[in-house]
C-alpha cells in the first residue's frame, strides 16, 4: 500500500512538480517510507512508498523505465512475479521489483499489459514517445484510484484529496451520488460524492493524451469455464493447491504480519494457512492475530454474537501472538471526522468502528501487513443455489437427498421441507405473496414506510426509482453458477474494498485479501456445483481442503458470528445523542435529501426497541448521520448553491504530514523517516 499522483497539462502546458508535491503532500499517510516526485514537459508524477516486500526495500518511485521511455509510479504487489520473470526474460541473476515488472510488462504488450498480471495494484505510467499516460487498476479493487479530466487538465491519484490539492479542480457536491446512497445503491462505480471527480473501476484501464481519452475493462470472469476433476479429493487438493498460494503472496513482507482471526472458516483458515507458512521458513516466527471479542456484552447477545471457542481453538495450535479489541466498548460513530477525512466521503459501512480499532492496534504492535478474510462466502460460495437449479430440473429425487443431508449435517435437525422452502422454492413464489406475509405478519413499515430516509421530492427530482431499477435490473439467474456469478459481481464488495484501502492506509497498514485473488475465483467459478454443496455442507470443497489446516470444530463449524446486536446496542449506548442532534439540527440542504419527520419517526422506533423491531431502521440512521456529519465537515454545496474550494483538507485532530516535515526529519531519523527527491527532467 502506498500512494501515487498523475498530472498531465493537456493543453500542452508545463507540468512542473509545485502542483505534483502539492497532491503527493495529501496522502503522505500512505507511504512513510520514501517520496518523490518526477516532472517533464506537461506530465507529472508522485509517488510515496510503504516498503513491506523484499523487494519494495530497493524501490524508488517514480522511477524511468530500462526498457523503454517510460515513467511509472505505482501503488502495487505483483504476485504472479516467476511466470512474469520467465516470459519477460529478465536477467537470472537481477530481482526486479514489481513497478519494474509493470513496466518490462508494459513495453511488451503495451496497453493490455493489466491481463497479464496478478495481484493489487493501481499504476500510473507516462509514455514519452507516445505522450500518453496509461493508468490501470486490479481485478478486484484492492487498490484505489481516481481522476479528473477536462480538456485542459487530467489528474489522478490514489485518494480524492489529493485532487483536490489543485486550485482548479472543484469541489462540488455530487447529488446524484447522495441519492444513491441513501437509497443503498452502489451499481455505479465510477461515480463519487464530488461532482466531476471518478473513480477507475475494478478491472478497467484508462488512457489519456492531448486529444484521446479510454477507459476500457480488461478482464471479465468467463460463466462457460469449467473444471472437472476425476474424484472429491482432487478437487480439494487444487483448491488447497490455489488457496495456499493466494495467501503465500500475501505473506510475503519483510515486516512482522498479522492476521483478522474472528473463528469463522474463513479467517481461520487464512490465519492457519499464513501461519504455517511463515513457520516454514522460521521454526520460531508467530504470527499476530487480531480477534475483536465482547466479554461485556449481554448474555442474550453473546449466543449470536460470541465465537471466542473457535477463535481459542484456533490460537491453541500454537505459533500465535494473540491480540484482542473489545468491542463492546466501542461507539460505531466514534472518531467519524478522521474515518471521513480518510475515506472522502461518508461512512456506510457498520463495522468499520471494529476494522478501524484493529488497523490501530495493528500498527501498535509494529504490524505492516493485515490479512483479511473478506469475502470468503462469495468466493467460495454457499452452494445452496444447486437445490434451485435441482428444482427448476425437475429433479425430485436429488433434490430431497441434499435437503435431507443438510437436515442432518449442516442444519442439524431441522426439518427438510423447511430448508427447501427457505433455500429453493420461497424464491420461486410470486412477488405479491410476499408482500401479503409482510401484512399478515404487521411489518406494515415495509410496505408504506420510508425506510430509506430519501426526501420523496429528492427521490422524485433524480428519479432514483427508475435509476435504481435501470441499474439493477438484469435477467434473473437459473443455475447455481449463474447464482456465483452474480454474487461475485456485487457491487457492495467492491465498494468495502475501497474503504478498507483508505481505512487501513490511515494507519500505516497494508490490508491483504486471500479471497480476492484473481486465480482464486475464477478456479472458484469454474467448479461443478456439487463442490460447493455436498454431503449435507456447504462451502464443501473448502471445508475438505482445510483438513489437517484447522481444528475439526472450526473445519466443520454449523453457525456463523452475527455482529449486529453489538452494532445496534452500541449505537444506542454511545451514538444516541449525535442521532438526536442530527435530527433536530438539520441544515436547509441536508433536509433537501432526507426525510427529516420520517427520520425522527424512525429514530423513535429504533430507541423504543433497538434489538427488535426497531433494529432495522439502525442502519439507515446511521447512514444520514454520517451523511449529516460529512457534509457539515466538509462544507461541500451543490454546484447550483456554492462556491468552488469550500471542502476541509485537514483531518480534525490528526498530525499531518507535508513534504517539507519529511524532507526537514531526514534519512534515518524518527520512527516514519522518509527519503525525499523531487526530480526536475527537461
């Protein structure tokens, strides 16, 4: 994790690095270690460096390519790094770091270079020759980056405030962006909340020159593969084969690692694949675990919410440094004026308070490396969707023998013609019988209620209905692959990506992702449904494949950890009384976008019942307030109400770093020492 800038005069203009540093000198948190900018002619480009590789110990960025007239600067862990060495003939006895690989990559096959590499990684690349620069983002989203274009200027990097650095990029509000959160829509990715400012799009490259501009995606999970193996057991050993690498490229660090350890399959098993792997090499390493815990939480929560058993099973193997947040001591809307300084944007995500406590405890403990078991659910996936596509068949018999295996399994004792109704045939019935259980069941607020918050004149104005559906109707799934597909395709995930990014960079910290790897999900993909769901257990191919990895109790685990109860609790015990304020103080415009009477009517019926029927109104308290308090911290208007620049570019509270801090601390001096050179070039 680091931070890169791009600057490219359009018109033709000198870049000069003054606007470079000033862009760079915004997201300094990202990379302690080393900053530099680079300028010719009308490009510009800076880089600041968080060295956690091997091979990142001997990067300089931006740095001019030795196989062509290239510059680059790069927020990247390549990890496909042999297959790269072997096919770009680089020199045996040379290790090339990865901003080097990106390029001898890009002088090979130019612009489809991005197909070509696995890993996480946002880059910036200037080619002279052509006067183009080239910018391009992973598969998944792991690394951010976002630009502004107009016929005079193009900028880039890896945060927004880092654009707005420069005097002539606004800084308006973007409603439409405020509509589509507040309704919980995040289908568009390019957009953000500031007007003009876009974001690069998981999987996609853009180049820009003087006269051209592209933005082209790269690479697309292909529905038509498929894998077929000979038995059971050789499709778990690839998938140990697979998983195994995707964490041993994440384990790769020259600086102490650490892992989210919640008890659930997922993070356990990357916690126990990691350690493994790092006690491979040192008989004696450890690896840090980072377990959020609730000792102080009510008996009635803690049968949901408590997986302190697994997490100690898991710890009981040996060869862990064990560290434990509380979190039923934390506020969900404790330190928002930081989370939104560096997320640049209001927060939506309801357990970011627990990510945000273990990122800091992380860096306490002299962590650089986090690994994170976001998303296994999807990338493995549940496989309850094969007793759909077994209906939708017609094929009875199977259909009965799997409902009655996760009967005894999986759902043990329940009874098989419930699961088929909740797993297969409730999908299947007509949208009006659900809205009549909904009535007869008093849940009338879903029916007639405003659970959203929207301003119905606001809703109306950007037609949000007709948007919403537009984005997000498509045809319906019918098999069980189709199901992953689509699951894979959520725009949710990659919207945590991005927070988590920014989120974990405020701390130093570089967040890893096992699940996400590319290799990982298309081999995920590609397997017959009955790896996934089998024998009465979903996420069956994975669970074989931790044989011998994780303790029996965690391997073949029934439940799963439901944090919400904490959320509810703790933002009626610590985040009431900003609530109340939110609602009783609003601003003319904030009252424009949301309902203020539906907002107070929702925030009684949360306080009067926060765990019940209330609860479900939390989330969308939460996500006006946050909105609320953004734009109060901000000062961001509509382009039709306000004057450009009006935006707060300090984080309230928090020490920031400039160029000239770093440059006057010096080489070798302090705890975030960083080497700086700034490059003047024709």
């Amino acid at each position: 994790m680091s931070g890169i800038v791009g600057l490219l005069r359009r018109d033709g203009r000198e870049a000069g690095t003054a606007d470079a540093t000033a862009m760079l000198d915004k997201i300094l948190h990202r990379g302690p270690d080393h900053a530099s900018v680079w300028a010719s002619e009308s490009a510009a480009l800076g880089n600041c460096l968080l060295r956690t590789t091997p091979e990142s110990l001997l990067e300089n960025l931006p740095c001019e390519s030795r196989v062509g007239p290239f510059v680059i600067a790069a927020d990247a862990r390549i990890d496909n790094r042999d297959e790269l060495n072997r096919t770009l003939h680089t020199v045996r006895t040379e290790t090339p770091t990865d901003s080097e690989l990106i390029l001898r990559a890009y002088a090979q096959w130019g612009e489809s270079c991005p197909e070509r590499l696995i890993g996480d990684f946002s880059f910036v690349i200037w080619d002279k020759r052509e006067k183009k620069m080239f910018c391009a983002r992973d598969s998944a989203g792991v690394r951010s980056l976002y630009y502004f274009a107009s016929p005079r200027l193009f900028a880039t990097g890896s945060e927004i405030k880092s654009l707005l650095a420069l005097t002539e990029i606004p800084a308006f509000l973007n409603e439409q962006r405020v509509g589509d959160y507040l309704i919980n829509l995040f289908e568009d990715r390019a957009i953000t909340f500031y007007k003009d400012i876009y974001r690069l799009p998981a999987a996609h490259t853009l180049t820009v020159s003087r006269d051209a501009f592209k933005v082209r995606n790269y690479w697309k999970l292909d529905p038509a593969r498929e894998i077929r193996l000979r038995n059971d057991n050789e499709y778990a050993e690839a998938f140990r084969e697979i998983f195994d690498e995707a964490v041993r490229c994440r384990v790769r660090s020259v600086f102490p690692v650490g892992a989210a350890l919640s008890g659930g399959l997922d993070s356990s098993a990357i916690a126990c694949t990691a350690r493994n792997l790092i006690r491979g090499v040192d008989p004696q390493a450890t690896l840090h675990s980072f377990s959020v815990v609730f000792p102080g939480a009510p008996e009635s929560d803690l049968r949901s919410i408590d997986e302190r058993e697994y997490v100690d099973s898991v710890l009981s193997s040996g060869s862990f440094n064990a560290h434990f947040i509380h979190g039923d001591r934390l506020n969900p809307l404790s330190d928002y004026s930081r989370i939104h300084h560096h997320l640049d944007e209001p927060n939506f995500a309801p357990n970011l308070y627990l990510h945000w406590a273990m990122y800091g405890s992380a860096r306490e403990n002299g962590v650089r490396v986090f690994l994170d078991g976001l998303d296994g659910d999807t990338t493995v996936s549940h496989g309850f969707e094969l007793l759909d596509e077994l209906a939708r068949g017609f094929r009875w018999r199977r259909l009965y023998k799997e409902a009655s295996a996760l009967s005894a399994n999986l759902f043990e004792g329940s009874n098989p013609r419930r699961i088929l109704w909740r797993y297969c045939f409730r999908d299947m019935a007509p949208d009006w019988t659900h809205r009549v259980w909904r009535l007869l069941h008093g849940r009338f607020g879903e029916l007639r209620g405003n659970s959203t918050l929207t301003h119905p004149d606001f809703a109306r104005r950007l037609r949000l209905r007709q948007r919403a559906h537009g984005l997000l109707n498509s045809a319906p799934p019918r098999t069980a692959r189709e199901y992953h597909l689509k699951a894979l395709r959520f725009s949710l995930y990659a919207h945590a990506l991005e927070m988590a990014d920014k989120a974990s960079a405020a701390f130093g910290v570089e967040a890893r992702y096992p699940f996400f790897d590319r290799r990982l999900i298309e081999f995920c993909l590609a397997l017959p449904a009955g790896q996934k769901l089998a024998a009465g257990w979903n996420r069956a191919v994975f669970r074989r494949a931790m044989e011998g990895v994780l303790p029996a109790e965690v391997q073949w685990r029934r439940s799963k950890g439901n944090l919400s109860s904490n959320f509810h609790r703790k933002l009626l015990d610590c985040g009431r009384e900003t609530l109340e304020g939110v609602a009783a103080n609003q601003t003319p415009l904030f009252g424009a976008y949301v309902d203020m009477a539906a907002m107070r009517k929702s925030l009684d019926c949360w306080k009067d019942s926060p765990l019940g029927a209330g609860g479900r109104h939390s989330i969308h308290l939460f996500a006006a307030a946050n909105l609320a308090l953004w734009m109060k911290q901000t000062g961001l208007q509509p382009v039709s109400q306000a004057a450009p620049k009006t935006v707060q570019e300090k984080a309230p509270d928090a020490p920031q770093a400039s160029l000239e801090n770093l440059l006057a601390v010096g080489p070798g001096k302090g705890e975030n020492a960083c080497n700086l050179s700034i490059k003047r070039i024709g």
